[in-house]
C-alpha cells in the first residue's frame, strides 16, 4: 500500500533540513514546543489516520485516512471548528467529486482557502502512478468542484506526490521520484498570477537535492524558508 509507506518514511527520516531561500544563513527558532497531546476519539479512528493540513485561518483540518465509512481505499476527510479555541469536530468525507474508488490523500490548501491540491494513485485521466490534482470552490461554504489534473508540466508516468503551495499561490513545491538528484527530489513550478496555468517543473538542483531522498516540502509563511525531510548525514 504505496499511500501507507509514504507516510512510514515520515517516521524514519534522519531529519528536517531547512533552507533560507535566496540568502545563505541558518533557521533559529526562538520557541520551544509543548508536550504532544492526543486529539481524541472524535478525530482519531481504529483505522490509519494522517493529518494533511490545517488552513490558514485554523478553522479546517483535513486528513486521510483508510477509516470505513469512505468511497475507496484511501479518502480525504475534514474537521472543523467554529474558533481556534474551541476542540475539532467530528471528520466528515469530502465525497465526490474529490474522493473516487482509488487512493485520494495529501491534501494542501491554498492560503486563499479556495484551492485544494492532492494526490490520487492511478486515477483515470492522469498520466500514470501517483498524480497531483487540484480542486477548487468559489468562497470557504461552497463546495469543492471537479478535481483538475495538473497536466504534463507537473505530472509524469512516474510518482508526483506531496505538494506545498507558497503562500502567494505562485509556486508549487512537490515531490518526484525520478528525473533527479536521488530517489526523491523536491521540484518546483511557478505560475505568473494565480489565474494561469502551471508553468514548466524545475528541479531544485543540489543546494537542496543530494543522492538521498528528500521530501515533504514545506515553504514557510515569509515565503523565504524551505523546510524537508532528508535521509542525509
């Protein structure tokens, strides 16, 4: 089950490797992080359950998960809460048209909450394996529109999977599984509004990418910070 192993190596990564974009230098952190707590039986199942993403205004939680209750092996599911301080509720299906009879998962919402872009494994009309969709709503109470494949310039015959979208909506990170440096490298494309099409991906070459694998992109909110995962010493 590729959907599962991809999440396993998120477990088994020797670390997270950032990068300041554009400038040399290191990412300080000047916090320290909590202990972890456990979300509960509203949000946690019998079943695999992966958190995806949370928007940008901390009101929606999406995740996958393997859970009954879904439309094919692997769906997207939606928490929400009406404040920040108040605790998830219960997750709900996305349905279709996002979810389908195949694998759907790694759900990313653009800041502007009107793009969803995730992974679909083989669905029909993509171009082979592991695929990067994108589906899109008028306003945050509409409902999600039929996914978009993102073509040619993102998607290939091999593995697409993990993306991350600046928060300008003008970059899209992701991973590709050939092509690179290393089994996985993190590649980018870019668009000149957000009402134009994906533009030609570019790997991001060695400053970032090495002969071990490199994933889960993350590009922090100052759109100057790149964070990964990196199998590297």
């Amino acid at each position: 089950m590729k959907w599962l192993n991809v999440y396993r190596m998120r477990l088994v990564v020797v670390g997270v490797v950032a990068v300041i974009i554009f400038g040399g230098g290191r990412a300080k952190a000047d916090f320290t992080f909590g202990e972890p707590v456990n979300l509960g039986s509203t949000l946690n199942s019998p079943s695999s359950d992966f958190t995806d993403f949370i928007s940008t205004d901390g009101l929606e939680m999406y995740l996958c998960s393997d859970r009954s209750g879904g439309y094919g092996g692997v769906d997207i599911w939606i928490s929400r809460r009406s404040t920040i301080d108040e605790d998830w509720g219960t997750p709900e299906n996305l349905g279709p048209p996002v979810n389908t009879s195949y694998y759907d998962y790694e759900a990313y919402i653009s800041s502007d909450c009107l793009e969803l872009y995730f992974v679909s494994f083989q669905r029909p009309g993509g171009h082979g394996g592991d695929d990067i969709w994108v589906s899109r709503r008028q306003s945050k109470e509409a409902v999600w529109g039929t996914p978009v494949n993102l073509g040619p310039e993102v998607n290939s015959s091999t593995n697409e999977w993990s993306p991350s979208i600046s928060p300008n909506g003008l970059e899209l990170y992701f991973v590709r599984r050939s092509g690179g440096y290393g089994s996985d490298d993190i590649w980018v494309s870019r668009r000149a509004t957000t009402n134009d099409p994906w533009g030609k991906s570019i790997n991001l070459g060695s400053v970032v990418n090495s002969s071990a694998s490199e994933a889960f992109p993350f590009l922090f909110f100052d759109g100057l910070t790149l964070f990964f995962s990196g199998e590297r010493n």
